[in-house]
C-alpha cells in the first residue's frame, strides 16, 4: 500500500491546480510552463523520494521478475 500515499500527493497537486486556474490565480498561458515543471521535475522527485525509502529485500522476486520484458 506504498502507492496510496503517492496518489494521494498527485491528486492534491491536481485539485490545487484545478483551484487555482477557477480563482484565477494562474492564468492559461502559465499552464504549460507548470505542466512541464511538474512532469519534468515534481513527479520524478515524488518518485526517486519514494523508491529510496522502499527496502529491496522486502520486495516479491517473482513480482520483480515478471515485470521483466521477456527476450525474442
């Protein structure tokens, strides 16, 4: 249940961007420049937080092994 709190955080982020375009906070221009922020920097900053506090040796081997592309 690693994942609920990371979802949790994003829609939070989403909802905050939502409010603040419907109170005019930013405007429609501002959109893209904060989209790429998050995209390019937020989310990989959630994400490398979040897998550098996972314990390796807690994970399913046969889960991590079936995530592997299979070779042609």
């Amino acid at each position: 249940m690693e994942v609920l709190p990371s979802l949790f955080t994003i829609l939070v982020v989403v909802l905050l961007g939502l409010l603040s375009r419907k109170t005019g906070i930013f405007k429609e221009e501002h959109a893209k420049t904060l989209s790429s922020f998050v995209y390019y920097f937020g989310l990989p900053a959630l994400f490398f937080t979040k897998l550098s506090a996972l314990d390796i040796f807690s994970l399913d081997i046969q889960r991590v092994l079936g995530t592997l592309p299979l070779a042609a």
